[in-house]
C-alpha cells in the first residue's frame, strides 16, 4: 500500500467492517458507491421480511390488521419517530419521498399569485410536482441558485434570502441535497420561510440514516424521505413528518377509508390493500444500524470513508475539483468532484463494465461531477479501487476526453 493510500484505521476496525459486508447481498465483484439511489437491505431484514410474509400467507384475512402485520407497522412508526425526534402521530408511513412530497403540496390549498421558491437543485420528481401546481393553481415558481461548494452554511441561507419575499408562500429546500451531497442548514431555514410567513417543506430523501435529524428541534411543516436510501429499510418504505397545525387541514390525496378526521397522521398513510410487511420491517432496519451503533460506529466511520475519498481525489486525480464542501457540517457520506477536461457519464460506463464499480455522474451549475455514496458496507480498499480505476480510464480511453 502507497503512502498516498494509507488507511487510517487499524486492521482490527477494517476486519470488523469486512464482516459486516458479509451481511449483505452484495456480489462480491462489485464496488457498489451508488447507495444514495438506492441502499442494499441487510439479510437479517430480507430474511424478516420473508418469514413474515409466509406467516401472513397463512391467515391473510386476520395476520393483516390483526395479529400480525399492523402491530409491526405501529411499531415501526414508534421506532422511526424515535430516530427523526418526534411523536409517531406526527409521521405518515408513505412509499418513498415523492408521495410524501406530494400529500402537502396537492392537499394544501394555495393561494393564487404567490411565490414558490425552491433552490436550482432541487430533485427532478420535486420540481415536476410543483411545475404542476403552478399551472393548476397559478402559482409562480422561483428558484435561487446554489453555490457549488459553499463556503459556509450562511451561504446556503443568504441565497434563499435572496429570494424570499413575503409573497412566498412555501419555501422547498432539501435537507441533503441529491446533486452533491450538500448537507443544508434546515432550521435556519425553516426559520427564514416563517418569518415570512411561508411553509418551510423539506426534501429528506438522502439525510435519514445519514445526518442526526430531531425534528422537533427543526421546526419545519413538513418533511418527507425515502428510507430505502441510507436506512437500508426494504423498498418502498418512506415517511412523512407534518406538523400538528396540519393535522385534517391537508387533503388526502388518495380517498379511501382515511375520509374521517382522526388526530393522527397516520390519517395520510399509504391507503388501500398492499403489502404490509415492508413497513412492518423499517422496524427491524432500524434496530440493525442501532445494534451495530449509528451514531457510535457507522457514523463515525462513513465519514472517514467520505473524508478520504474527498482528500485521494484531490491528491491523486489531475484536474480533480470537489463540488462539496470538506467541513463535515456541510457534507455526509455522499462525496462530489468534477474533473476538468473529462467525460464523466462516459468514465462511469467504463468503470461499470470494466471494473464493476457502480457509481453515478450528475450535473448542477452547468458542471458535471461525480456522485460518490459510501455506507457502512463499503470499504477503503473501495475507494482505492475507484480513484485507480478512473486515473487507468483516462490513461487509456481517449473517448472519455472533451475536445
């Protein structure tokens, strides 16, 4: 091992962590870095999920609502809360962010003429809902850039202040931005859509699992994430966060048996038959990251991981640029860098069929970069094969050269 690649754990950590791999489905001839699109769950919670299934199967009609599935997925809302600092009334068990993002924006009634503001790097599913409301409802769309990196977190607020006007009446920003990584100061601002009078709605999608979250510290209105993402939790699971003032003033999307007001948000849960047994899970892939230790262990190590990432890039890639800024304040286990003079999407097709690295080129402020998402079943031995891989791609494939 060159200096230039010297880990820094000890072999004892780096075993631990190898072992942990095995507890996956992974093939063993992938590097898999693209867990920010979609996270693999551990076996424990496949297994779960397939023996509940088959006890379901058994007594379908009574193991639905009764002695099974609907005291896990009651469970799984108390254990969720518990991560994301709030009370399990305030969270509705959803499919992924997008579903969640829409039970507020087409079930609040917004007036017409007013401001939506929302940052250029918003998801494209995100972007789309709102494009909708605003020629269904006359709303008018703007959008602030942000910079790519930002020096400081008061960056991140003072381009949104840029925009705010006391016409706004929702203010949308993510808590981890998809496009880098991003991590944003989101009680600052939901504190700055308030002052004005706006609703602070917040994409969760990349942060939970990622980034400590209470959102009763926060403060926002609504919150919406996928935990299929860094919570490993089966697909098909997401939430959404609303605040108690909302409660039977947003409009069901879907109508079924939620047509009553209850003073739960349980209310705006996905509605009609489906499969139970995901949702019953979230429950266990919680415990699975908990029993490891979250905040002790995998935090602390995923950031080592992004960390050295971001440094091995700059050292060891001519032309290398970092799109997210090193303060781990701003940042968490999604790392970003452009390379000048280079044809990412075109590396990654490389890096996948030559190499069996699964990674992914995105773009922002006319730059492309890479999206790099590292959890807790990858390794530095991961990242040292990506950062040879592309240096050997560059080397011998003039095609991945911009004229």
């Amino acid at each position: 091992m060159t200096a230039q690649s010297r880990h820094p754990i000890a072999a004892e950590e780096a075993a631990y962590w190898s072992d942990i791999r095995k507890q996956f489905y992974l093939m063993d001839d992938v590097t898999y870095l693209q867990g920010g699109t979609v996270g693999p769950s551990a076996r424990p919670v496949i297994e779960r999920i397939i023996e509940l299934m088959r006890e379901f199967e058994a007594d379908p009609l009574h193991r639905r609502h009764g002695d099974l599935l609907r005291p896990l997925v009651e469970q799984s809302r108390e254990k969720l809360a518990r991560f994301v600092g709030t009370t399990p009334d305030r969270i509705a068990l959803v499919l992924n962010t997008t579903m969640g993002m829409n039970i507020p924006g087409q079930g609040l009634i917004w007036e017409r003429g007013s401001d939506v503001l929302l940052s250029d790097q918003e998801y494209p599913a995100v972007r789309a809902l709102w494009t909708w409301l605003a020629e269904r409802d006359g709303l008018n769309l703007n959008y602030v850039p942000l910079p790519t990196p930002p020096s400081s977190p008061r960056d991140i607020v003072e381009a949104y202040e840029a925009g705010i006007t006391d016409n706004t009446s929702v203010v949308v920003f993510s808590h981890v931005y998809f496009t880098t990584g991003l991590v944003a100061p989101i009680k600052e601002l939901t504190r700055l859509a308030h002052a004005h009078g706006a609703v602070a709605m917040v994409d969760g999608a990349h942060a939970v699992g990622m980034v400590p979250l209470d959102l009763s510290d926060v403060g926002c209105d609504f919150y919406a994430s996928s935990s299929h993402k860094w919570l490993l939790a089966p697909k098909g699971v997401g939430f959404l966060y609303m605040d108690a003032k909302y409660q039977n003033k947003v409009r069901p999307v879907v109508i079924g048996h939620n047509m009553r007001e209850t003073d739960a948000a349980s209310r705006y849960d996905v509605n009609g038959t489906r499969d139970l047994t995901p949702h019953a899970c979230l429950g266990d892939a919680i415990d699975y990251q908990l029993d490891i230790g979250w905040e002790s262990r995998i935090r602390p190590y995923c950031l080592g991981l992004a960390r050295y990432l971001k440094a091995q890039a700059l050292e060891r890639i001519r032309g290398a640029r970092l799109t997210i800024p090193m303060d781990e304040s701003m940042s968490g286990f999604i790392s970003s860098f452009s390379i000048e003079g280079i044809d990412l999407p075109k590396v990654c097709e490389y890096l996948w069929k030559d190499y069996k690295i699964e990674v992914t080129a995105i773009g922002a402020n006319d730059l492309s970069f890479f999206r790099v998402s590292t959890h807790f079943y990858d390794s530095y031995e991961d990242i040292d094969r990506f950062i040879s891989a592309i240096n050997e791609i560059i080397a011998k494939q003039p095609d991945v050269h911009l004229d």
